[in-house]
C-alpha cells in the first residue's frame, strides 16, 4: 500500500474518505470478481489478474514478465489463493549507463478469494511466457448435477 | 506486506497505442511495452517487457536506422468465460531509432519469461579506444 505523508492541516473528511478508499482497494483486491461480471477494475496489488470460468475450472492469468518461475510460490488455503514472488532485474555492469529505466524489480504478494469453492487439492500452476497460469477445478460440491427426477 | 525491506512492486498500467493520424490497421488493442536501456562500452541493450508472446509471434526488423519490435498476443480461448479482469491482452510494438552507431549486422535478441533482450553492439568505429602515445 502506498504510503500518504500525514497532513494536520488536512479535513478529517478527506482522510475518511481515503480510508474508506484504501479499504474498498483491499477488499476488491481479494475478492476480485465481487465488483461483477468482467468489471474492468484497476488494483494496486500486483500482479494485476484475468479470471476465467470454463464450466469445471477457473483459470486465473496473471502478467509477470521477468519473474523467474523459480522465484514464484502458490499457496491455497481453502478457497483462498496466495501468489508470492520476486522480480530480479539483471544488474548492469560496472561501465553500464541507463538510457531509460522503466521496469520495476521488487516484491509481490497477492489474496484472493474465489467466487465459488474449489478442489485445493488439484490446483495446477504454471508460467509459460512471462505469464503465470492457474488451474483450479470447481470443488465436488459445487459441480453442476444432474439429478434424476423420480415418483416420491 | 513485503518482510523484509525489498520495496513492493506495484501494478503499472498497460499503455494502449492511440492511432495517430489514421484508422489502426490492425485489430485489437496495441501496447507500448516497458523497456530498459542500458548502455556499455561495447553494446546498447534493451530489455522489453513483453508477456504472453511466443518466439514465433515477434518480429525484429531494422529498415533505415529504426528497429521496430513487433508482437502480437494470443486470446484466451473461447469457451473461457472471463469472470474478472483487469488486464486486456494485446500486441506490442514500440521503435527505437538506432543511428549508424550499431552494427546492426551483429545484432542479437533472447526472448526469455516474457523479457526480449536486445544486444545492440556498436559498430566498431564507435567504440571507445585507448591511444598509446609514442
């Protein structure tokens, strides 16, 4: 989270409102898909998420480029996902000079819950081209059924 | 919260092209990848963001001292419904202009997690040189 430089002499109203702001972030940040249906929601946690439904799995990309796969941990606790990781940027050389600089390196951690419970136990992760995928299968009770009607 | 004191990447917006003078001539959204460029004694190198492309959908071309790095991204498939999103799936293109400084004979690319590097090497005319002095 960024951090705000305090300012007394600021109204005690705008600050409610960058808390009410900065909690509304979190929150979106974690349940992603609770603003509705393809929302187009700007996060300040990266890495920044598509989430995807086939029917039986959510598949949930995320653009990391420069991440070595290595360096990046999943972690699921119910239905609640946790991307960890770190951006290394080659150091230049001693003689080296920047003509532009406009990649970050650092740190990442990002939660999220899914929209409907899924089976943690079969989650697939991978990075194929500077993207992390993930593959969560719907969990067995929140797989669409088919039940046979009969006379009661 | 990072626990130590390595900063925290922060999420930085992909910046579309705007079509500048004239309808775009391809579909889809096109974005400016973010780049670094590093200089040394021998070489210029690039370092381009560009996930999601594969080896086969990047070209590099120089034509009359600018090298164009072109891209194109695949979409998800279709019968993936998308739930959430906060990132769009797009081409890149982005030119640099190299002046005659480069030799561009020798110019080399890696495409690796998502980062092109491009090892631009000075033509040898450029390079800085000690002068023994008789």
């Amino acid at each position: 989270m960024a951090i705000i430089r305090w300012r007394p002499e600021a109204d005690v109203f705008s600050q409610w409102e960058r808390m009410q702001h900065d909690m509304a972030g979190m929150l979106a940040a974690s349940r992603p898909w609770a603003g509705g249906d393809e929302a187009t929601f700007r996060p300040e946690v990266y890495p920044a998420l598509n989430i995807y439904d086939d029917g039986e799995t959510f598949v949930v990309r995320a653009e990391v480029p420069g991440v070595d796969p290595k360096n990046i941990e999943v972690e699921a606790t119910g239905d609640t996902l946790t991307i960890r990781g770190e951006r290394v940027l080659p150091e230049p050389g001693a003689n080296a000079s920047y003509h532009r600089r406009e990649r970050d390196s650092g740190q990442f951690r990002r939660s999220f819950t899914m929209p409907k419970p899924i089976d943690n136990t079969k989650v697939i992760a991978g990075c194929v081209n500077g993207v992390l995928e993930l593959r969560l299968p719907y969990a067995e009770e929140a797989k669409r059924r088919k039940i046979t009607v009969k006379a009661l | 919260m990072a626990t130590t004191d390595k900063r925290e990447l922060e999420v930085t917006e992909k910046k579309p092209i705007e079509a500048s003078g004239g309808e775009p001539t391809r579909q889809g959204i096109t974005y400016t990848p973010q780049v670094d460029i590093v200089e040394d004694p021998n070489a210029i190198t690039v370092y381009a963001d560009l996930p999601g492309v594969k080896r086969d959908d990047l070209v590099i071309d120089v034509r009359e001292g600018v090298l164009w790095l072109t891209a194109t991204v695949g979409a998800h498939p279709d019968h993936w419904q998308p739930v959430h999103r906060e990132y769009q799936e797009g081409g890149y293109e982005r030119r640099f202009s190299l002046g005659d400084r480069i030799d561009t004979e020798k110019i080399s690319a890696k495409l690796e997690n998502g980062v092109l590097a491009l090892v631009l090497p000075k033509a040898e005319a450029q390079k800085p040189r000690k002068i023994s002095i008789a």
